[in-house]
C-alpha cells in the first residue's frame, strides 16, 4: 500500500519543464486501418512487416489469430503525460471540487495544500501524499459514481498547456496502429500504471478498447447494498500496482497469455516488453522515445515522469524497435 | 487467506454420494450455433426470446453489440462437480504423483492422509487442511510448469464414475448456448470460483472462452529470474477469491461492465445474478437446476457441493429462469 503512485511518481519536481507543443502538422479526416500518420522508414517498416509476417500463413513468423495478444501502456504511449499525469489533474481537480461537502478532509495537509494552490507543498510529502489525493478522489464512492465524476470531468477539464480535452491528447499514430493490429486479427490490450477504472470510462471512444481489455492498477471493491440498490463500493485499500515487475504480472492474471507485441515508452514497462520478447518465437517490443520538442515533449533519461534509461540503453541489444516521435510521426494528436 | 476453499467446499462429506450417471442420449456431431441439444419448452424459448429482442435493432430491449456481456459460472454450470470439484481431484492427483519430490510435505498431516488414501482424515483439517492441498499443488511453480501439469493431468485422468476425461463432463447445452450468445454478439465470459489459471488451460478448447475472458480464483504470482529466464511465478498466497459477493467484484475488477446475462448453479452464485439483473433494462438469470440423477446428478439444498437454496427459493421472485436437466436438456455431456 505504501508504494502507491510509482505509478503517477513523484513528478511535481519538473511541473512546467516542459516545452508548449505546437498544432499538429497534417490532418486526418478519418483513421483507416493503415498507419496513415507514420513517416516512411524504419520503424514503419518494422511494424508493418512483422505484422504481415505474423498474419500470412506461409510465413515461417505466422501466428495462429488466437494467439495474436499486443499489449500497451496507457500514458506516455498511447497519450500524452507531461507535465504530470493526466489522472493526478483529475484527482486535485475532484479534491477542489469536493472539498467543502468533506470538512473531514481539511485534517489531511496534502489536500489543504491543494486547496491553496500550491502542488509542490501538497507533493512534498512523497507518496504518502500523493497516495493520500487518490484515495480521496478514487474510493469511497460506487463504481458507477467514480465513472461519471470521471466522465464529467473529462469535458469540462483542459490540459493547461495545449489547451485541448486531455482525451484528445491521444496520438493519432499510435491509434492508427491500434486499428491496423486489430484489422489484422490481434487483441489490443492497456496495461497501464494509471487506474483501470479511470481509463475504461473513456479507452473504448479514444482507441476502440474495450473496458474488459484494460489492465492496470487497482483499489479494492465490495459488493454492498447503498441505498436498496446492491452496488460496487471502491474502497481506499490498494489491491495491485500495475508497473514495472508487476506488469508482467498483471498480464498473466487479467490476460493469461504471453503477448506477441509489447509497447511502452519508460522503464516502467521494461519487463512487460522483456517478458514479451524473451525466448523463441517472433515478437515486437517498441520503444516510443519522445524526442518531439516541438510538437510534443522532449525527455528521457532524466525525467521524472515517464523516464526512459535502461530501456534506452538496452533496446538494440535485445532488438526493441525504438521510436522517434519527431522523425516518425507525420502529426502526434488526432485534428 | 484462511477463508479459502469456499471454493472447493467441504464436499468429501458427500463423497460416493452421488448416482452414477447413464450414457448421453443423442448426439452431436457439429456445434452448431443454435439450441439443439434444448427440449423445447419454457427454458429453450425464454432464452431465444431473449437473445433475439436484444440483438434485434428494432425492439425496445435491443443491447448495442459492445454491451452484451454474459458470464457463467463453471462448476456445475458448464461442466459436472460430483461428487467433487475436479479441480480437487487435480490436487490430490498432484500430490500423489510429487510427493517423492518432495519430502517436506511428510510433515503435513492433510498430505499425510492423501498418501494414504484417506480422504476423510485428508479433510478432517477442514479449510485448512485444504488450503495445504491447494497450495502445494497450485504454486512454487511457474506458470507455464503449472499450465502443462494441468494439460497432462486432463489427458491421463478419469473421472471416477463415469470413466469419461475430465473435459468430457462439460454440458452439450451450455456449449451450444455459449455458441449461440457468440453468433450473437454476446461476448462470453468465465466467473468461477475455481482456480483460474487452472480453468484457462482447457476453457479454450472446450468452451470456446479465450483465457482472457476468464475471472476466477487466483493466487498471487511475481514475475523473476529462474534457470536463467524471466519467468511468471506462482505463490503461496491467495490474491482473490471469486466466489459469492466476490463474483460481482471480480467482474468489476475483470471485465470492467454490468453483464446481461449471467448463468450459474449455486448460492455461490447469487451475487452475479443479482448484480446483472438488478435495476432497469433487459437482463436474464439463469440457475441451472441439478435434477437428473439418472444421466447427471440430483441435487440442491441439502448438497455440499453446489448447494442451491437461496437461489431456488427467490428464483421465481426476481424473475430468473430455472433450467431443469432433466425436463430441459436432451442430453448432458458431448458425444
């Protein structure tokens, strides 16, 4: 329970790092099931070429339909993360916005901190701090509840730098590449660090992912009657972290097949993309590097959130497909 | 932890109670999607009804495709549990067969007894004592050690009455309803309170439900280095037990969506009805009835295994279907 929000980790430190993306370069009326938005080159390449060498079924690479599993992390890989993780702008929005039907909060200096506007106060208490903003704005509640505040919040909410609805700041290429995988028969599958409940209120309308087809990390629930009606209670009690060893593992509970294609874009997902590629057999792991300063962020090795070293280090080593966001992308969010 | 093997009940009780079941009475020689092995009747029509006005467009009970969820519970609902849980018959086979491996186990009374054919005094430690079983039979392996100890265990075992492989006792007329939800959109899934990486080695082949669409009762797991290879471990330790006011959590957690349809056969299963077909909007419960104790087993309210009273009582109440074997079904197993 204590190691909480490795998963939203401690990113306050480098809030407002970030440079201010630019508007997207080309537009996409309608995503086909190609990768429309994808330059020309290697990593296009690579994808499309494992992906025909895994569906002809004269290729030594084929692989049956039933076992074509492609999983991949949520922020930083299929939308954006800076300056810090979209669901912490839900949890200190909902805190604000809460704040005064819960005078038994006002006890806890984290969320009296974000009640006055100051992030680097309220974060100053590590973890337990930030673990303290999520119970608060992601338990307590039924399920249903917890979706709509979700689902209210992603239309009234703008991402403070670009502007835009934080679920438009999804990458078009990387949806396209969800469309071209399913078009060829695999199952896409989330598995993020970020809340699973959080992401299955809006992963089916951003990328066709169906709720049942999330992995991530997890409070606890109960069955329990709340006024005469049976409902699904979730409870401030962490049930599983879904990140970095844990990612492998999460796979094998929720998913229980080793997958075929592994796509992250930190060391958070390094074990997910090794334990997809380890020992024989074709499979693809992906890097997305996020070298984009202009029409996204540029960081890595030192950043606090998303922060990509090992896997940078090791990715040609154990033939990992890096991407480069500024060289392979044609536009990074849908128009 | 300790509660455990609610799961697989304290059935030995009733062990040999049972009467042996008689060869099918027709045959199938292709699944095919719609209802054959149904007698027609109440049940066979209130499920097509059903199906048809929520797939059809124009009637006011139509589902939208990515809302039609139906979950079944596996033991005694899609397959036999008499006289008991196959999964235990799994253990114990286990067991016998490892414990030369393994002389530590000699201090374990429970094993003791196993080795020893006895069963009773085996289960005399009640829960606990079963809890011994499963756990050394259901971890301190990996997971593909643990997938391939369950596929030859099916291949070289039989059932003790009727002689038939394991996976030969699943229901003719639950397969051909899971085919039929699936030629309708219905994505199927497993809600057991068996063991799920047990159910997901053989729910494929005989169900047509791909591991991932299975939620039952697991142990925890971690994700390290063996023999030189990444590997997924299984460990000691319950993680979730899926079963009573567990089966709506665990579709909650799992799935992510409110079912349409649920199917079950116990008290065990109450909560996954309930929680389907509570509230507005179309959904159907199904309590699969155990009467025939000439080609299956009779049983209900007094059974330790599958015990069906609550259910039975409120079936009527609450508007869920009762399906009896004996009257609804042509035939029980597969040819």
């Amino acid at each position: 329970m204590k190691k909480y929000l490795l998963v939203f980790l401690i990113s306050f430190l480098t809030f407002a790092c970030s440079q201010t993306p630019q508007n997207n370069q080309s537009s996409l009326t309608k995503a086909e099931p190609f990768l429309e938005s994808w330059n020309e080159g290697v990593s296009k390449k690579a994808i499309e070429d494992f992906i025909k060498n895994t569906t002809d079924p004269n290729s030594p690479d084929f692989i049956p339909e039933k076992d074509r599993i492609a999983v991949f992390d949520n922020d930083g890989t299929l939308w954006a993360e800076q300056p810090m993780y979209f669901q912490l702008y839900y949890a200190i929005d909902f805190i604000k916005k809460n704040a005064s039907d819960h005078p038994e909060w006002s006890k806890i200096e984290s969320i009296q901190a974000i009640l006055q506007d100051d992030l680097k106060a309220a974060l100053d208490g590590g973890t337990q701090a930030i673990l303290e903003l999520v119970m608060v704005s992601h338990s307590d509640m039924t399920a249903e509840e917890f979706a709509q505040s979700v689902r209210s919040w992603l239309q009234e909410s703008r991402h403070p730098q670009t502007g835009k609805p934080y679920n438009q700041m999804i990458y078009q290429p990387m949806v396209e590449l969800l469309e071209l995988l399913r078009a060829n028969d695999y199952k896409t599958f989330i598995v993020s660090g970020g809340g699973i409940d959080f992401l299955r209120v809006w992963a089916e309308e951003a990328y066709g992912i169906p709720p049942y087809q999330v992995v991530g990390t997890s409070l606890k629930a109960k069955y329990e009657e709340q006024n005469g009606k049976m409902e699904i209670i979730k409870i401030p009690e962490l049930n599983f972290i879904d990140d970095k060893e844990g990612k492998p593992v999460g796979i094998h509970q929720h998913i229980g097949m080793k997958p075929i294609i592994a796509g992250g874009n930190s060391d958070g997902d390094y074990q997910m993309i090794e334990y997809t590629t380890q020992g024989s057999g074709p499979s693809l792991g992906i890097y997305i590097h996020h070298t984009d300063s202009i029409r996204e962020y540029a960081y890595d090795r030192e950043s606090h959130v998303g922060r990509l070293d090992k896997g940078l280090d090791d990715a040609a080593r154990l033939g990992w497909l890096v991407v480069d966001m500024a060289k392979d992308w044609k536009t990074i969010y849908p128009e």
